[in-house]
C-alpha cells in the first residue's frame, strides 16, 4: 500500500477530502493546494495542519491532517483515519 503524503497534492489539480469538523460532524470538500488567488494565508504544514482552498465555495480552510479520512486524487483513493 502506497503512503500518502501531502506532496501528492502540490500538483495544483483539484482534489476530494473527507474530514472531521471540530465538531464531530464529518464534511466533504473539493480543493485544491498551492492556490494564490487573494490569499493572505501561506501554505502550512506546521502541527499536521495544512491550507486548502474549497472549489465549493471559494475559501480558504486549514485542515489538520489527523481529521483527514479520506483523500481522492487522480482518480487513487487514500484513507487515513
């Protein structure tokens, strides 16, 4: 099995996550990394976090890679949780 890491990404395609609000409740997103369009945030990877920005509603999240369930990109599944 192939080990996922964030540099997978980087490729500025647009990808699909499942995560884990703080809440409890489990959300989807289409995003995409390495966005500049009106970005005050940088890219952070720093305490398993790391910047995305939403293609559903044009905003940027951080995300805490332990929250992350799923991944889909390039048509190849990741789950992480």
């Amino acid at each position: 099995m192939k080990t996922f890491t964030l540099d997978e990404l980087k490729n500025g395609k647009i990808f699909s996550v499942t995560f884990v609000k703080r809440n409890g409740q489990v959300s989807n997103m289409n995003a995409k990394l390495a966005v500049k369009k009106n970005s005050k945030k940088t890219e952070s990877s720093s305490k398993g976090n790391f910047t995305v920005y939403s293609m559903n509603n044009q905003r940027y999240y951080t995300l805490n890679l332990g929250s992350v369930l799923r991944i889909k990109c390039n048509g190849v599944e990741y789950y992480l949780a």
